[in-house]
C-alpha cells in the first residue's frame, strides 16, 4: 500500500516532553501501512537516541535519522523531507502532538480539494493559535478571501510534488523564522490550500519547564534579519498595492507592534526593550510604505507611528495607559430552551475596575502622523472606538478545560450606547449565545469533561477574552443538567472563579438526584414514574441499574425521560416477577450511549412484593450501620480533643 502521509518530526533534547508526540502517532486513525513518522535527531545529547532506537526496533511506521547539531529546525525537516515516502508530508514538533484522527481527515481533505497545502485546526496548551481563521472549514482559501497569513508555523500537511515541483524547501542553519520563509512561500504558490476547521488537528504545547525553542529570548538583529527575507518573498511574488501592504501588516502587527505594547512591552528588562525597539523601527522605516499601517487598528496605528517616530518613551506611556484596559462579560441569565442553552450576556471594555467611557461627539479623523502626546493618542483612539462602534462583535466560545481545543457558538447581540451623567457614552455589547450539545463541539457533540466559556470581544483597537463572569454564587449549578444529544450537560459557576462553564458527562452530586423523595415517586402495577430535575426537549431513552440491597443481583431496566415543565418524568416498566420478594437500589445513567456511561444512584430503593412496587428509602445493612455509628462515634471522639486543645 502506498504511503499517504509521511510525518517529519525534527528531534532535539525533548526528554519526556516527546512521549505525548509518539503517542498520538501511534494512535492515528489512519490504518498503519498508510503513514510513516520520520524522526531526524539532531544532535541530541539527553535520553532521547536511545528512546527513538527502541520506537524503531519495535513499530516499522517509525524511522530515526540523526545528524550533528544544526542550530535549529529548518535542517532536521530538509532532511525529513527527502527522507519521506508519503504523498504528503506534516510537519509536527517533538513537544506537540496531533489529534487521533488528523492524518486520516486532513489527507481526505487535500483530496477531496486538490490541496497542495492544509491548514488543520490547532489548540494552543499554554501557547497562542490562530483564532478567527478556524472560525469554519474554508476548502479553497487564498491569502486574500481568508486569514492565511495568521498562520506560518509549520505544523501543516504539503504535497510531496508540489515542494519538489517549487523546489521548496527550510531555510537552514542557526536562525529564526525558517517557518515563514517556507510557508509564506508555500501559501503565495500553491494551486489550493484547504483549511479544515471542524476538528482539532493540531495540540500546540508549552512545556512546564518552558523550554520550547519560540519561547527563548531571541537576538533581536538577527531576529529582524530573518524577519526580512519574508517580506522578500512577499515582494516577490504580489505585486505593489493592497493584497502586499495587507501581507506586509501581518509582519508590522504580530512581530513589531504587539511586542512594543501594554503589558508585554512594561514586562521587558529596559537595555532588552531598547534594542528590540531601535530593530523594529529599522524594518518599519526601511519596509512599509503609508498603506500598511493604515490597515491597522487604531490602537495599533498610534503605535505604529510613535515606533516610526523614535518615541519608545511615548510608547512605554502609552503600554501603561493600554495595559489597563480589559474586557468585562457579565451573564444575563441561563436557560435551556428547546434543547439548546440560551446564555445571556453583555460585555464592555473597563479600564482598572470602572467602565470605560468616550467622548459622544469626537471627530475620528485620520492619524495624520504621529500624536504629538500620550493624551492626544488616547483620546484619537477613543474618538475612533465609538466611530467604529457599529462594526464591533462578541463570540462565545467553547474551551476543553483538558485539551484547549475551542469552538465558536452561535450569539445574537445588540450595541446598545449608554450616556453617562457627564455626557461620556459606554459602548455595550448584549447578546444570547445559543450552545446545542448535539453540535457544539463543530458540528458534533463535545467531549466528556470540564468547558469553560470565554467570551471574546472586538472593539475599537482590541480583540480580548475573558471569562463570563464572576456571579456572587461560586460552584452551584447555573441551570438543572441538559440530556441532549447524547450527553448529559450541567452549566454551572466554577468555585474558584464563578464564571460559567459545563460540565460533559462527568458530574455526580451536582445533578441533584439527592433531592429525590420516595413521596415523589408514583408507582403503579409494573410501572414506576419519577420526577428528575433534568431538561430534555423530548423522549429520551435512559437506563437503570436496580441493584439487590442483600446480595450482588443486579437487574438492568430500559426506561425514558419525558419533557415535563421545567424538568423531567422518568418513567420504566419493571420485571416484577424477577424483582419479587427483595428491595432493590435504583442507579439511573441519562446517557446509556455514552462512550463510558455513568450511573448515578437515586436515594430511593423499590420494594417489590406481592402487593406490589412500593418506592422506600434504601436501607442499610447491619454491618454499614455498625460502621457508620462507629465512625460517628470517632468523629465526635475527635472534636471533643479539637475543642480542648483550643481551650
């Protein structure tokens, strides 16, 4: 079988931070004589030789290259590259791994779009990602109809035939940003790119000792040497006019304005901040023409020009002032509603602890050089806010607590601009954001575990996250548990923060069952109905486990969940005839298709006799009682010796 996917894998001193990586290769979808891993070591001097020598000698997929230290990746993945026998190659760092079905579908994919380049969704551990180019799935995108350019690591599937045809390949040697060279290149070149969305591909990871080769603090000469040679192949390959200066932007904000900004420039050592500065004002001044700026955001803009125009002592001002400035998101309430989640919100920008106010009435005139004071920029800036006003967004988005993988929900908003008691407005964002369980996570139900709810807001010249919340309540529920496509979801306010997040298949006590009364339950011939406080927008199948209350019989029995009011009706037929002549417990799983289905006990057991099912509460055997009045007994034991210590 020919290979599909060849996997290159440059390998430098990871130490136990590549076990993730070979896991998840090992793990693929894709049947194993349909992809390689290829391995190139260079150089390393830990455990790792030895580790990657056992991974060959006993799986054929992987191969173990090695060569003498290089001084960084763009070599060990050349050397990959020929290596490779798949009709694609992905590129993947030894500290980060991919999602267990990446190579299958980011190979379909390219398939199914002609690609010579895809672009898999990626989640970022303690590290940043592209956000708004996986808001959805673009089979055919350019560097002008998509975000493209927010995107130059590595870690994405080419055509072997399309980088041999261009003759592509890293940059060598001891050096910065190979990764853009390459795959600027790649992007201007490419017949199609195909950006897959609706699945996370790629886990990007910081690791805890922080060791991951971009986060070292780098020579900002040669830095910036490097950073040229991709504005080179820019010019190379567009012509002069928007589509460059649009490109070009991308260098001017990610590279030179956001590390001359708010908290990341105040955090830099000051001999450190003037050397980056005096090298980020050398590109701005040699490379960028009037355009590119202009296409910035306004906050962007007026740092942009303070760089050109040497006043880092003015920008530092300026960070101080911007380094306050912070998203606020506050919940308007919580329902399930037709088996969606409707989250109210509303979100504005507060600067220290008070809402930030603008001028009603500015003029947002164009930045015609650059402010002549700190004061000047920000009021231009805000004048410019409110004259954007009508352009700015909120998102919710989803976030897996355990793996970062995030998706976008759906939310209906309003701008509202409220006028405060001195003639200054607030710029208000309300809105309802709609989470269906069934297809949140991208178009499928999301995973079992902790999400938490970020909101994300644009306006004026910042797009920033925060939580939604805090609510006074920390660590109760929001709203009674959903059952809804396959999964039982219960939103709630996390006890340490109070923002809102959900809970996937894992609560227990939280769903409170524990408020069941046998009063409650209605009994009748075979037939047992129980009200559960569970949200279900229609029948729903459900399962229960009767265990024997003296003995380890246990009888499993298929009932279902039926909308009633605000909650929920479970309703079984019992097989009395085996259940006769014992008390049984009662378990309830609401999901019984779940991958690992829980069952939840209910404080109630049934009492089957002759006479009938009669719902009691559970008793407990003699041995349990003899524990639980022991341990009563030591408890009160230990309190009394806590009291008299204190005496």
């Amino acid at each position: 079988m020919p290979v599909k996917v060849s996997v290159v894998i440059p390998v430098y001193n990871p130490g136990p931070y590549i076990e993730d990586c070979i896991t998840s290769l090992r793990r693929q979808s894709l049947p194993p004589d349909e992809y390689e891993a290829v391995f190139v070591d260079d150089g390393s001097t830990d455990g790792t030789p030895a580790r990657l020598d056992e991974l060959a000698a006993e799986d054929p997929r992987f191969t173990v290259l090695r060569q003498e230290n290089s001084g960084w990746s763009g070599k060990p993945r050349n050397v990959g590259i020929e290596a490779s026998r798949g009709e694609f190659v992905m590129f993947v760092d030894n500290d980060d791994y991919l999602g267990h079905e990446a190579l299958e579908r980011m190979y379909d994919y390219a398939v199914a779009n002609g690609a010579d380049v895809v672009v898999g969704k990626m989640a970022g551990k303690g590290r940043p990602v592209p956000v708004e180019l996986f808001r959805r799935n673009h089979p055919r995108a350019t560097v002008a109809n998509a975000p493209l350019i927010d995107s130059l690591t590595p870690h994405k599937m080419f055509r072997r035939e399309f980088l041999d045809r261009i003759g592509l390949r890293f940059p060598e040697g001891r050096r910065r940003l190979e990764d853009h060279v390459f795959v600027t290149e790649a992007y201007l070149r490419a017949d199609n790119v195909s950006v897959l969305s609706d699945y996370v591909c790629y886990y990007h990871v910081k690791r805890a000792d922080a060791a991951n080769a971009g986060f070292q603090r780098f020579d900002p000469v040669g830095y910036f040497k490097n950073l040229r040679e991709s504005l080179d192949v820019v010019e190379k390959y567009t012509e002069p006019g928007a589509l460059r200066d649009r490109l070009f932007r991308r260098w001017l904000r990610n590279e030179m304005v956001e590390r001359m900004r708010g908290k990341r420039l105040l955090s830099l050592p000051e001999g450190y901040r003037q050397e980056l500065f005096t090298e980020i004002r050398g590109v701005v001044v040699e490379r960028f023409g009037p355009g590119v700026a202009a296409g910035l955001q306004p906050t962007q803009q007026v740092v942009a020009a303070l760089i050109a125009d040497d006043r880092l002592d003015d920008l530092v001002a300026f960070a101080e002032w911007e380094a306050s400035v912070a998203p606020k998101a506050r919940p308007e309430g919580v329902e399930w509603r037709d088996g969606s989640l409707r989250i109210g919100l509303s979100a504005e920008f507060v600067c220290g602890d008070a809402p930030m106010t603008f001028p009603a009435d500015a003029l947002a005139a164009p930045l015609d050089g650059p402010p002549a004071s700190v004061a000047e920029a920000v009021d231009w800036v805000g004048a410019h806010t409110v004259d954007r006003f009508g352009s700015a967004t909120v998102d919710l988005l989803l976030r897996d607590r355990a793996s970062a993988a995030q998706y976008f929900q759906p939310v209906d908003f309003t701008r509202e601009t409220v006028t405060e008691a001195d003639g200054r407005v607030r710029l208000v964002l309300r809105g309802t954001a709609s989470v269906d369980p069934a297809t949140a996570a991208g178009g499928t139900p999301p995973g079992a575990g902790l999400w938490d709810a970020f909101v994300r807001v644009k306006l004026g010249g910042w797009t920033k996250e925060c939580r939604l919340g805090p609510v006074p309540v920390k660590g109760s529920s929001a709203e009674a548990a959903g059952v809804v496509g396959g999964r039982v979801v219960l939103p709630y306010w996390t006890a340490r923060q109070g923002s809102f997040a959900l809970d996937v298949d894992k609560a227990g006590k939280r769903l409170g069952f524990g408020r069941l009364v046998p009063g409650q339950v209605t009994c009748s011939g075979d037939r047992i109905d129980v009200p559960v406080p569970l949200h279900v927008p229609e029948e729903t199948p459900v399962l229960l486990r009767l265990a024997r209350v003296s003995g380890a019989a246990s009888v499993d029995v298929t009932g279902r969940l039926s909308p009633r009011g605000a909650t929920a009706v479970l309703d079984a037929a019992l097989p009395v005839d085996t259940l006769r002549g014992a008390e049984w417990r009662v378990a309830l799983t609401p999901a019984p298709e779940a991958s690992e289905p829980r069952f939840h006990p209910l404080p109630l057991a049934l009492r089957v006799t002759s006479s009938g099912v009669q719902a009691v509460r559970p008793t407990v055997p003699g041995a349990w009682r003899r524990l639980v009045r022991e341990a009563v007994q030591l408890l009160g034991l230990l309190a009394a010796r806590v009291t008299a210590r204190r005496g």
